[in-house]
C-alpha cells in the first residue's frame, strides 16, 4: 500500500468543518485504491494568531517541507484584517514552496443549476490557470505620509519573464493534454487557450505579458488561443462560458475570473483550488476557494463540494488519479440526484449529510 504523508491546516471558520469531510472521503477511496494517508495536524489560524500573535511558528514551512501535500480548510476571522492572516500563512506557503501556478477548475453539473442562462451540464468544463507567486499582489511598496491630507500608497507590480513563461507553458500543456476531472481519459480534441490581458490600459506589464504569451503559443500551433481584455472576459464567461477552455491569467485578474466563473458554476461552496509546484521540488498545497465563512461557521451547514473536489485535485497531483475520478464522480451523482443539497444550494442538510452521501455514492462504485 502506498502511503501519502499529508499535513492538514484546517484554519478558520468552517475550515474545521469540511477538512474532516475531505479527510473521510480520501479514507474512503483510499481504501478502495490501496492508498494510505498519514495526517500531522497544524493549529495555524487567526485564532493562534490572537493568542500566539502569528499565524503560523517561525519554524511552520519547515514542518511542512517534507510532506507529501498540504491540505488547507480557510484562512480568515473577525478581529484579524485579511491581510494579516494571508502574509502570515497562506501567501508564505505559495511563495516558499514556488506554489506558482493556482489551479481553478470549474463545472457545470449535471442537477445543479447555474444561474447564468447558457451555463448548461456538460457544456461548461474550464480551467483557470492563476500565477500565484508575483504579479500584482508583490511585497513591494509602501505608504507615506499616514493620516495626513497628502499621505499616499504605492504599491508595484512584478511580471517576470521566467514567471510569466512557466505559467503560460503550464496552460499550454493542459490545453494539450487535458482531461475533465472525473474522466481517466484524455480529450479527443486539443484545447483552447484564451490570455487574459488588459494591454490597452496598463502600459507595461501587460504588453510584456502579452508578448510572451504569442511566443509560448507559437511553440504550440495544435493549440487553439486567443486573449482577451479582462474586463470583456468577465462579460464573455458570463454570457458564453462554454466558449472557454484553459484561461492564463496574471495574480489579481485569474483571483477574480476564478470566483466569477465559480459563481457561473453554481456557487463558490462548491469550488476547488490547488496551488501546485509542477517541478515538484516542494509540497503543494490544496484548499477550497470558498474562505472561512464565519457567517454560518460552527452551525454544520457548510457545503463540504469544494473540500471534496479539492481532495480529488489532490489524489490527482499524487498520481492516484483513477481515485480521483471516483470522487468527482460521487459529487457528480449526488448532485445529479438533487436530493441532497446543503443551505448554500436551497436544500437543508448538513455538512455530515452531504459528505454521507457522497461516501455512500463511493461504496456503489
């Protein structure tokens, strides 16, 4: 039996809530695949932060460098600003490990409508590939002059050209070879690649973004590409999201496609994120994309798809990649029954229901 060694953060908020649910289903399949899993649990969270007055030790990224993957439940709480618990935990972790492409799937299912009109089940199958380690959200910049009339912000934005060539090749490759999640096959069909830029506007970066994006893609020519401004992207996946394929987007344009495109598919509770380091040279880590909800955190209403996807993304990186297609499957057929349904989607049950059901659609396969 082959054994993966996994370090969970469950976080905040509902994170404590749907780590347990993925962690069932990965017992599950893993049984059924031959895959073990050791877990080492962290308490990293804004709760240690109020306490200890960090998120994480000063030590945490070394605890963590030997594991298999990383496996996050949300970061974020009242009383702690977003950009505290992100620059203490989560952004590190992407950065330290080279965690630079951020994976994004998102799917139309089949018994979960979208609330966009021409989002169809099975027409609707995209992936957005997000540079996750410089961009617009760079470390460099400042402010002056704080509470005076003139005080000022400045904050830089950093494209490199070794950084922009690795995310685009990496969309490249999937728009070559890429299988929808659930499915152990390849496409018939090369796909499409769509960049998203906004060089009319921004002056420099993206021009610099958009070149290198033409040369990558003339290295490819069975791939399929186009770019579009981002802001008739956001109109287009929204009007036309079966268009849509591979997306590569910089930090701050892929942030905001991915939670739009979420929103097409149905609702953020049910979407998966991985922040992978293709070279492996470093864990990569996996988290849901829908944050720490305090809203409903503690009641065990939240929607565990997301955490369950994402431990699907996960058995995928690792290799186990029949077991993943088993766990999208099972999401796919308790959805598709549309008895099962957790607030968030209009139906009542639980976090534990829900995550039953999905268990219970694993032991008929």
């Amino acid at each position: 039996m082959t054994t993966q060694r996994i370090a969970l953060i469950p976080g905040d908020g509902i994170g404590r809530e749907v780590v347990p649910a993925a962690v069932a289903v990965l017992e599950a399949v893993g049984r059924r695949h031959g895959v073990g899993f050791s877990y080492d649990e962290f308490d990293w969270s804004c709760e240690r932060y109020l306490s200890e007055g960090a998120m994480m030790p000063a030590d945490g990224l070394d605890l963590v460098r030997g594991h298999d993957a990383i496996f996050l439940g949300a970061v974020g709480a009242p009383g702690v600003p977003d950009h505290v618990s992100l620059w203490g935990l989560l952004i590190p972790i992407r950065r330290s490990f080279q965690q630079y492409v951020n994976l994004r799937p998102i799917r139309v299912f089949e018994g979960l409508d979208s609330p966009v009109r021409a989002a169809a089940a099975g027409a609707v199958d995209l992936v957005v590939v997000r540079e996750n380690v410089e961009g617009e959200y760079s470390e460099i910049g400042g402010r002056m002059g704080r509470g005076f009339a003139d005080e000022l912000a400045v904050q830089q934005a950093v494209f490199t050209r070794a950084g922009v060539t690795r995310l685009v090749d990496y969309g490249l490759s999937l728009a070559e070879g890429r299988r929808s999640f659930g499915s152990v096959s390849p496409p018939a069909r090369t796909g499409r690649l769509t960049s998203a830029t906004k060089s009319n506007g921004i002056v420099h970066t993206m021009p610099f973004w958009d070149e290198i994006v033409a040369e990558r893609t003339a290295l490819h020519p069975a791939v399929r590409w186009d770019q579009e401004h981002i802001d008739a992207l956001s109109a287009k996946l929204v009007l036309d999201p079966a268009r849509f394929d591979v997306i590569v987007a910089s930090n701050l344009f892929g942030d905001i496609l991915s939670d739009l495109a979420a929103a097409v598919a149905g609702g953020i509770g049910i979407a998966p994120a991985a922040n992978l380091n293709p070279p492996r040279e470093f864990p990569s880590m996996f988290e849901p994309v829908h944050g720490s909800a305090p809203d409903i955190a503690g009641r065990g209403i939240a929607n565990p798809i997301g955490a369950i996807w994402t431990a699907a993304m996960m058995l995928d990186h690792l290799g186990h990649v029949e077991a993943a297609a088993e766990v999208e499957s099972a999401i796919a057929g308790v959805l598709a029954a549309r008895e099962v349904r957790t607030p968030d989607l209009g139906g009542t049950a639980t976090t534990t229901t829900f995550t039953q059901a999905v268990l219970d659609q694993l032991g008929t396969r």
